[in-house]
C-alpha cells in the first residue's frame, strides 16, 4: 500500500453521466468536501467517453490529492497514468495489472462475499479489498450480500478494506466498527439533495464512538 494515500474515509464512485463537464463539476463538489479516494465508473459510456472523462478527471483528483482509480479496465488506468485500478472478477488478472502498473498503483478487487477471493488477490498482488453488498443497493439490486464478520477476518490480510452496497451515515458504523477503513458510495453521495453535506455525513461516521455488528440489519 502506497502510503502516499489516507486509507480511511470516503471512497467516492463517479455516477453513470455522460456530460463531462457536468461530471466534472459534480466530482469537484465531493472532493472539495473531503472524499479521499475517487473510482472513475461509468458503465453506459463507450471506450472514447470513457478515456475522455477518466483524463479530465486526474487533474481535478491531483488538485485535490486524491487518487483517482479506474473501474474495470486497467489498461485505461495504464493508458492515462492514473493511480490506479480496480478490478472485478471478470476484469482480468490482477496479477499482470500489477506487473503493469507498477508497485506503486493502488489496485483494488471485488471480493464480493468471499474471503477466499480476497485472499488470493492480496496474493496476486491487490493493494485493497472491497466486500459488498452490505445492504441493498439501487446501483446494483441483484449484488451479492455480504456479512460485516467478513471486514473483521480480513483483518489478517493487511490491506485496507472498503465496504461496498447502500451504505449511508446511517447504517455505516457497524462496518466500521467490524473493520472497514473506507466506505464506497455512489447514489448516497452524488444522488443526495447536498452532495457535500452527504460527504461530511460519511465522514463524521469514522470519529463517532464504535459500535458493533449488534447493531447490523442488512434487510
């Protein structure tokens, strides 16, 4: 883990939106609140829209000194000297994404609900690993649900761990408190009525007193 970056606190996903100058100026107000980590994820854009967008945004990220990460393709991470890539299960190898983009890339992994899937990312190479869904998700409603118990076992792989899947202010501090240093949010960040005022929400959630998966109710 390069520790150029914070691994705690909001990691901020880019919403489906193809007006790039819009996008810009919807990602700047999250980044200006105080996002730490920003994933470019744009899954209705072509590859030319794609490349287009994910450059106009690494300017704004090292305004800010936040790392931006592309989604799915670690080539386009390559391709526009991003800081990195994350990557699902049928994203290609981790493996060689590493060798590619060097030591120093934040790579990520989807591990879903599967310990064993995070543990051989770390092995292949995975600077993080992202367990989700946690509670239902508008962005993605058929996810996998995972359990906070997940966050605490992965403790041992000594990468940070990002929770992933409906999480709000609201229901984010069991995760914590089982273990994740970032939450991912799409919809409760860019879809709420105050975009900077929801990230401040998911950020007072890491220095509020820890509670418990006592207090965990997925449905």
């Amino acid at each position: 883990m390069n520790p150029r970056w914070p691994h705690r606190g909001l990691y901020a996903l880019t919403p489906d939106e193809n007006d790039t100058a819009r996008l810009l100026a919807r990602v700047d107000v999250v980044l200006h609140a105080g996002a730490n980590w920003l994933q470019y994820r744009n899954k209705q854009a072509d590859a030319a829209l794609r490349e287009q967008q994910a450059r106009a945004l690494q300017p704004l990220c090292r305004q800010y000194g936040v790392p931006l990460i592309i989604n799915d393709d670690w080539r386009l991470a390559v391709a526009i000297g991003a800081d990195g890539a994350h990557l699902g299960e049928d994203d290609g190898e981790l493996a060689t994404a590493r060798a590619t983009l060097g030591d120093a890339a934040l790579i990520g992994a989807s591990c879903y609900a599967q310990s064993e899937l995070a543990r051989r990312a770390v092995a292949a190479g995975a600077s993080y690993v992202a367990f989700g869904a946690f509670f239902p998700s508008p962005t993605k409603p058929n996810a996998r649900r995972a359990a906070p118990v997940l966050l605490r076992e992965a403790s041992a792989l000594g990468v940070p761990r990002v929770a992933i899947g409906g999480i709000t202010p609201d229901n984010a501090g069991p995760l914590i408190a089982a273990g994740a240093d970032l939450v991912a949010v799409i919809s409760g960040v860019f879809d709420a009525p105050d975009p900077a005022a929801a990230t401040r929400a998911y950020l007072s959630c890491f220095s509020r007193p820890a509670s418990d998966e006592a207090g965990f109710h997925p449905v």
